[in-house]
C-alpha cells in the first residue's frame, strides 16, 4: 500500500523538490506540506500520515517542539532533515531523544550526487522509518500511531555495493562449534536464558536506527570503574560522531570518546567508532589498541559493525561480548557470526523495545544471539554479567 507522508519545512522550495520526488516513487503520497512546526503538529493530528519529515530551523515553532508535540498527541514515525554541522549534530540528537526516528543532511548533495540514487534512497529511508516503532526505547507510554501494512522486506541494495567486510581469519572453532548445525532456538526461549557472568576483554556494542537513543540508556547504567573496554559502532556521519560522543561523556559515568587511531582500550572507557571511517581493534601482547581507516566506497556502512566485529573474532577468540541494538538492515550478522565461532557471547535486543528490528532481528534469525534482552535490560546485565 502507499505510504503517507507530511512535509514540514518553512522552504517553499525544499517543499516542492521533496514532494516531487517522494509522489515520483510510485509507492509513497506526500499528503500535505505545513510551513512550521506548530502548523504540521496540527496537520499531523488531522492527517495522520504514515511518516512527518521535519526541518529543524523553522518560525513559530521549531523542529523539535514540534516533534516532542507530535509524540504527545499522536505519536508517529519522524524523519529529520539537518545540516552535516557540529550544531547541526546537536540539533539532531535532541530531535532524536524527543522522538524522532532517523535523520537525513538537508542538502540532497550529501545523500547523492545521482538523481535517481537521490530517490532511491529518500524512498528506501521513508518505508524504514515508517515500519518503525516511534516510542520504542524511550521509555514512553503512548500508544503507537496507526499505521497502514507495509508490503514486502526493505529492497536489497545493488550486487556491485553489497562487498564483504574485510576477510578476517579467526582462530579454529572449538569441536563443539563444528558439531553439525541445529535449528535455531525461538527467541522466547532465548530471552528467558542467561549467560553466566564472566570476565570479557572488550565490549562490542553495534547499532543503526534508533541507536543514539538505545546507546544513552545502555551506557547510562555502567559505573566509573566498569571492568571491560568498550567500543561502540554507531552508523553516524563524521560530523556527528563528535557531538556524539560529547553528549555520551557528559550523561555518562563511564567516559566517552570519539575513537583515534591508536587508542588503548582500558576498562571503564568506551572508544566510539568516527563517522566515515573503519574501526578495527588490534591485540598487541593482550593490549587492545583500535585502528581508524579510511571508510571503503565499497562497503555499505561507514562505520561498520561487521567490520568491528570481525577484527575482535581474531583479536580477541572466546573474550569478547558483542551486542547487538536496533537498527534496519543485517549489518552486524556476519562479525557476530565470526565472534561465535571462536567462543565469544553474542546478546541482541528485542523487537518489542527496538526503534526498527533489522539488525538484532538478523542475529536472531541467524541462532547466534546468547541472550535477547529489551533494552532496559542490556544496562544492568552489562553490570551484572561482565566481571
């Protein structure tokens, strides 16, 4: 079915241009334009739209007013559109903890330099946010926006962009990882296990979607003195991983940075991945040190969970515990997959408290998560189960 859409904006130009491209789509309608915030709350409540896209610079009432109203009154799935800013970065995070499901820059030169990628991506980002859950991992108890059924997965990306993360080699698996392969167990049964606490020498956290939110209330729960490393992968542009990461340190007991090539992971410090690039851990003499790389045009994400995730599997066999948080597409699958078979603990989180259920949904799927955890619970496992 056609997927509604409301375009806020005070740009009677960017109005026009998004319009024209989302009705080109086939299978999106942009049903109404509001020129401000207080304006699209109401429209909002009147049209109830499948998805609002929303400018964050507008009169009477600013983006994210209008989203936090929107989430009162009838919560619905928001798209934010802002500029590749450090401010631009702090604007977005706001919008993001008031509500708002994901973001795209506002200049369509960033998303793609091609007219017809230009709507393809624009197309494939309004049906992910409109399968999401609006109110998932925030803690708020409004009811979920009526929305219309959505036919059919995310469309695949072209063969010639869907490359491999870079091969890495773990060391052999136990005999009883080669033993012969079982069905998976539900994830109502997964959910109901607990792994046995134990000392970790890293913990992996990847995520997408709904992932700054799911990220603050993880890492809010840790202690100063939490015994393991962190590395955080966050799919995020290079402009926004700073503020990112400034925002962690400052509501977080644990500290929070922006990961440099070279850094040595120690206990109580998480090292976010930057925007744009790789990140890889390296161990030097049972030292873990991080590598930043330039980001691979042939890799989908910039940072990437499975490239991460992969360095670990060889870095550090059987000591890591990687977790896996909301966000769409299977990014994150494969570098589990690789942490499992040299004895690493994989955890996910569930589909009722993610933002979009894609990643953790694909580990899942793939029997590899050890525990599945609603987001208010992976804080005080971390806690409880790392030693």
């Amino acid at each position: 079915m056609t997927v509604s859409v409301l375009v806020v904006d005070d740009s009677g130009f960017f109005r026009k241009r998004l319009t024209e491209i989302l009705n080109a789509s086939g299978t999106i309608k942009v049903v109404g334009a509001a020129t401000n915030g207080r304006e699209g709350v109401e429209m909002a409540e009147k049209l109830r739209p499948d998805v609002i896209t929303m400018d964050y610079e507008m009169p009477v009432m600013n983006g994210i007013a209008a989203v936090k109203e929107i989430m009162r009154r009838c919560p619905t799935p928001v798209l934010m559109f802002s500029s590749l800013t450090y401010e631009g970065a702090r604007v977005t995070l706001d919008a993001l903890e008031a509500g708002a499901v994901d973001f795209l820059p506002k200049n369509f030169e960033d998303i793609a330099k091609d007219g017809s990628e230009l709507q393809r991506i624009l197309r494939e980002r309004i049906l992910d946010v409109a399968r999401s859950s609006p109110r998932a991992g925030r803690g708020g108890s409004a009811p979920a926006a009526p929305q219309r059924a959505l036919a059919g997965p995310r469309p695949a990306a072209p063969a010639a962009s869907r490359q491999e993360p870079p091969p890495v080699t773990p060391r052999p698996a136990p005999a009883d990882a080669r033993a012969p392969r079982q069905e998976p167990e539900s994830p109502a049964r997964i959910s109901r296990r607990r792994t046995a606490s134990r000392h970790y020498d890293v913990v992996a956290i990847g995520t997408s979607t709904g992932g700054p939110i799911a990220l603050q209330k993880v890492l809010v729960n840790l202690p100063a003195n939490f015994p393991a490393p962190l590395v955080l992968i966050q799919h995020m542009p290079g402009s926004f991983t700073p503020a990112f990461a400034e925002r962690l340190n400052k509501l977080c007991r644990i500290q929070v940075r922006q990961a440099e090539d070279g850094d040595m992971l120690r206990p109580g410090l998480a090292l976010l991945a930057p925007g744009g690039k790789q990140m890889m851990v390296e161990n030097r003499g049972g030292q873990g040190r991080v590598r930043i790389l330039p980001g691979d045009d042939r890799l989908n994400y910039k940072p990437s969970v499975d490239v991460t995730f992969g360095s670990l599997a060889r870095s550090f066999p059987g000591k890591t515990l990687g977790v896996i948080l909301t966000g769409m597409g299977a990014d994150g699958k494969e570098g589990c997959r690789m942490m499992k078979q040299t004895g690493s603990v994989i955890w996910s989180q569930d589909e009722k408290s993610s933002v979009i259920y894609g990643m953790p949904m694909a580990v899942a799927r793939a029997g590899l998560s050890d525990e599945i955890l609603s987001l208010d619970e992976v804080g005080p496992r971390l806690v409880e189960g790392v030693h």
